[in-house]
C-alpha cells in the first residue's frame, strides 16, 4: 500500500532532542509537548533505537503511547546496523523496541543511516530489506524506508535494487544543497525524479539555521518581522514537491509552539522568498563553520566524556560573533561537565559514528587551540 502524501502532517515531532532535566528526559516536558503537537492535528513521531542511549523509545511508551489510541498517531523507528553483530541481533533488536515503545506495531521502520562502508555492508551481509518485508507481512511495519547519510551514487543504486522502498529520509536544508559531503540537492532530485515520498530530516540544521548575525537576519525580518529565522528554513524545505514530513528534533514548547505556527495553514516560499533564501544561503557560506548538527551519536562512546557538538557551537558562535563575550562562559559551564576540547586522545570513535562525515579529530585539535589555549 503506497503512501498518501496528502494525509501526513507536514511537521514531524522528532525525539531525538527531547528535553532533559539532571541528565534524564524531563518525561513531563515531553507529555506538554506532545499534547500541543497532536492537538494542532500532527501527529508523525520519529524516534531509533540509539537516541537518548535508548530512552527516547521509553519517552515514546510514557508520553504517547499510554496516553493516545493506538491508530490516533504513527511513531518511526529505526534499526541501527552498528548494533548488529550476528543474524539474531535484527530479530532482538526489533522485539526489544516494540517493548520500549509498547506500540505494537510500528508505521514507519526505517534502516538507520545508510551510507558507504560498514551500515550499508551489514544491511546486505543480513538481508536486512527482505527481513523488514517480513515483517510488514506479518503486521509489524505498515511501511518501510531508511535514513540516509551516502552518496548520491549509492542512493541511486539501492531506491533501483529495491523498489519495495516507500520512503527515504534524508538530511535536507537550504545550506545543504552544494554541501560537497551532503549533497542534498542531488539526493532529492534522485528521489523526486523517481516519485518517491521524501521525509526531511535536519530542515534546521541542528538549530544552525535558527538564528545568525543580526546583518543576515535582517534580510528575513525585512521581509516578514513577525516570523522566526527557523520558520525560514522550514517553510524552504516544505516548498518542495515530495516531500512528505518535516522532522523537527523539538527540545523545548518555544520551539514547538513556532513550528505548529509555521505549519498551521503552511504557505509555501514565494519567489521573491526563494530569492532572499539563496541570497543569505551565499552570506552564510562566507562565514567558516564546523558542519556539525549535534545529533550527540559521537558522545555516548567519548572515553573522555566530551560533549563534542557543544564544543563545536562554542566555536561557530566564536566565528559569527568574534566580540561577543558569552561564548566564553558559556565553554567554562560546559568544561565543568564535560571533558575540555584538550582532553581528546584521537582514538576516532566519534568519526566512525558521524552521520556529516566531519574530521572530528583535527577540529578538535584546532577547537583545543581556539578554546583552552587562547
């Protein structure tokens, strides 16, 4: 059964960023969150089996799945190849999900993260999309797709093996599109061209295009001074034909409340809007930046427990706002419960989990220089 683009909400609620409290998902934030999401009439929630080191699932049970009918919502998730280890890990896995969820089924499963190398190969070594068919015969998965972080090449290459795909999810933003390592622009148009309905993810990037220096910012609220810079960036991605749901990694109800208002009667970019977005998409990429989204999948394995995207934004906003003072106290609240960028050791685990493909080593070489030793 194919997907009817024009029955799913625009705005996807994605728990990858959920609020926390002492290091714990603040479960009653979240339930105040999804109350004001599923009443504006939205109701798409993506969450995997590794975020929140495997508590967002557990969040999904207690704020959704307790609390709404079943056929009132539909929750995503995904199975990690970088947790297979042998055959019996998929069935394990899969089962150790419906019990976090406790959802029963899931409406949308996805293979997480395909890309080159290591995700891709297990996903072939096992059979992986003949094991998901499988269980969307049985009733388990009502569709099925993947995230996707590879090339253009490899995307193309697997949506023409696998035409049992309904859906790709894939990372999708104005700066994005001539990304040299994203290539987003390329992504969709394999996808568009093929009629395949896109699910959006980092339409912000990581909150990176959710504010900028006031001269950038002012050729947005030039234009319309009552609408947020991420509206911008959303209302971008939601212009574009196939594209089916807009994830939203929403930490706090600011965040919420702006979006649903974005999406509430959704008005598609103008041309004279598109305009104004490429204009400042040209200013921006003048401007250096570490390419990094904070998806926080190199923090759980740190040995030195570095809270390595936090470093990260301390040196974007470094090189956006040179005079500002904040950036310094705000790395020496940071470095009272993280490791320092200094403390790296070089070891590579968070490179051979990063989904932008960043150096992680080298930038934090240089973060070390900017931030400990300046």
């Amino acid at each position: 059964m194919g997907i009817d683009l024009n029955t799913m909400p625009k705005l996807g609620f994605g728990l990858m960023r959920l609020p926390e409290n002492d290091g714990k998902i603040d479960h009653e934030h979240v339930c105040r969150m999804v109350d004001k999401y599923m009443k504006a009439g939205m109701n798409y929630f993506d969450t995997a089996y590794v975020y929140h080191g495997g508590r967002s699932e557990v969040a999904a049970r207690e704020a959704l799945v307790k609390r709404y009918p079943r056929e009132s919502f539909m929750l995503a998730t995904k199975l990690p190849a970088w947790e297979i280890k042998k055959e019996e890990d998929i069935e394990r896995i899969f089962n150790e999900q419906l019990e976090r969820t406790g959802a029963g089924y899931f409406d949308f499963y996805l293979l997480h993260s395909i890309e080159e190398g290591n995700n891709y190969d297990t996903y072939v070594k096992y059979d992986c999309f003949d094991w998901c068919m499988k269980r969307k015969a049985e009733g388990k998965i009502k569709h099925f797709g993947f995230s996707f972080h590879g090339s253009p090449e490899l995307l193309e290459t697997i949506v023409d093996a696998h035409p049992e795909v309904e859906f790709v999810q894939i990372q999708l933003n104005y700066l994005d599109r001539t990304n040299p390592v994203v290539r987003s622009q390329e992504l969709y148009d394999i996808l568009a061209k093929r009629n395949i309905p896109i699910i959006v993810m980092e339409p912000v990037r990581g909150g990176m295009l959710a504010g900028f220096a006031p001269e950038i910012e002012k050729k947005f609220k030039d234009y319309r001074p009552d609408n947020s810079i991420a509206s911008w960036a959303l209302r971008f991605v939601g212009s574009l034909p196939g594209v089916m749901t807009i994830l939203s990694g929403m930490s706090n109800e600011e965040q919420m409340d702006d979006n649903i208002r974005t999406f509430t009667s959704f008005e598609p970019l103008s041309e004279e809007e598109f305009r104004i977005v490429n204009e400042v998409t040209d200013e921006i990429l003048q401007i250096p930046q570490i390419g990094c989204t904070a998806c926080k999948y190199c923090c759980d394995g740190c040995p030195m427990k570095i809270c390595i995207p936090d470093v990260f934004r301390t040196v974007n906003t470094l090189r956006r706002y040179p005079d500002d003072w904040r950036f310094k106290n705000f790395y020496s609240g940071l470095i009272q419960r993280s490791g320092k960028a200094s403390d790296c050791i070089g070891c590579g685990q968070c490179e051979r989990v990063c989904p932008q493909h960043l150096p992680i080593i080298a930038l934090m070489s240089e973060a070390a220089e900017i931030l400990d030793h300046s």
